[in-house]
C-alpha cells in the first residue's frame, strides 16, 4: 500500500459525459501528479500540483483540468468525454515538486471506460 | 527532449532463471533513474532508484547500475520467481520545475513453474 487514495477504483460511462476523478495523497506529500496509462500511448504524464498551484503540465487535452484543494486532495475532471479517453488513470504523489531525486508513490488508479 | 527505451518484450522465462531487462534513456542534465513494477490489476509500485551515475539500485533481489557512459539501468535479477510475473517500466526524472516522470513503454515479464 502506498499510501495514495484513489477513487473510483472503475467508472463506466458514456461519450460526451463528464466524470470526476479524485486522489488523496500520502500524509505530508505535497505534490500531485495525474498519469494515463493506454495500450497505445503507454504511460503519460499529465499535470502535476503543489501546495494548489498548478506546477507542470504535460500531455492534457483541453477537455480534462485538474485542481488541488487546500487539504491537499486532488481531482481530475474529464468532459466532453470520447471513447479514446478511455484508459487507467492514475495519481501519484511525492513530498516535494521539483526535486529529480524525489520518489513518486502511485496510487492503485481509475479505470474509466467510455461506451 | 527526454525519452527512455526498453527491450522488446513479453519475456517468458522459467523459475530460477537470470533476468536482464534493457533501459536505455536520452535526457538533458543528470536525471534520476527508476524501476517501476506493475502486479496484474495493481497500480504501479517503485522497485528501485539511482539519483546519480555509478549508483546502483537494489531491492527484492533485482539490481540495476545507473550507468551514464552507456545512458543504461538495466535491470537484473539473479534467480526469478512465479511471483515476479508483472509489467516492468524503467522511467527517469529530470531535475526542475517540470520534473514529471518519463516512462518507457513497459515489458512483461512471465515466469513459469
């Protein structure tokens, strides 16, 4: 167990709908990272908080934003949703930002399938 | 920008058999190098890390030197168990403000009685 909290574990749902991903971080972590993961295009980063800022984004299409309340969770909202979005979402979180040496810790993720 | 290779796979191996699975990584400045396990129906778990070349990560019996002459960290094990059987992802970590993780492709490993 890593510490990291994610839920849903599995959501299915139609396109053009809108879902609601949620983490919850280790305790004292203060970064959060969203991943995808899909057969096609592996693991990809997409956004990453500290602190409730917005630190770095990666590959995250206009249609999915993310935000880090003041308890530090974080949630990933995905709209307009295609059958291409389907995939396994995962967060992680690490104690730091900026740090290269820092250890990212993976929670268990979020299947969403799209129909 | 920054990128990391693994080896083909699905690799099959018996139990008891040696275990190298190739990572090769392009990156600007001096990354940190990670080993990354992902059980069937599991999120991911960290297997090992190097922060800095020369270094040598270790854990579970599986091995892997962060090598910056030849940009490598494969990964290693001397005698492998059914219980090894998972995705293996080799990833790196550039240093600053965007220090997302880059991930390799993952191989699958099996490994049969």
């Amino acid at each position: 167990d890593s510490g990291v909290t994610q839920t849903p574990k599995h959501l299915i749902t139609a396109t053009g709908q809108r879902v609601t991903l949620r983490c919850s971080p280790r305790s004292g972590d203060l970064s959060v990272y969203w991943y995808q993961q899909s057969l096609d295009q592996g693991l990809q980063f997409l956004i990453q908080y500290y602190n409730g800022e917005e630190r770095a984004k990666g590959n995250i299409l206009e249609r999915f934003s993310a935000q880090q309340f003041p308890d530090l969770h974080s949630e990933l909202n995905l709209s307009s949703l295609e059958l291409g979005d389907s995939a396994l979402y995962f967060c992680a979180s690490s104690p730091q930002g900026a740090l290269a040496t820092d250890t990212q810790y993976f929670g268990p993720g979020t299947r969403l399938t799209v129909l | 920008g920054d990128s990391v290779t693994q080896m083909e796979g699905p690799v099959t191996l018996s139990e008891e058999a040696f275990l190298t699975i190739n990572c090769t990584y392009t990156a600007t400045g001096y990354p940190s190098l990670f080993w990354y396990v992902q059980y069937p129906g599991e999120g991911l778990q960290l297997l090992l890390k190097a922060t800095k070349a020369d270094d040598k990560g270790s854990n579970k019996g599986f091995e892997a030197t962060y090598r910056k002459e030849t940009t490598s960290f494969h990964l290693e094990k001397g005698s492998v168990q059914v219980s090894d059987s998972a995705v293996y992802f080799c990833a790196l970590r550039s240093p600053g403000a965007n220090s997302k993780l880059t991930f390799g492709k993952g191989i699958t490993l099996s490994v049969r009685p």
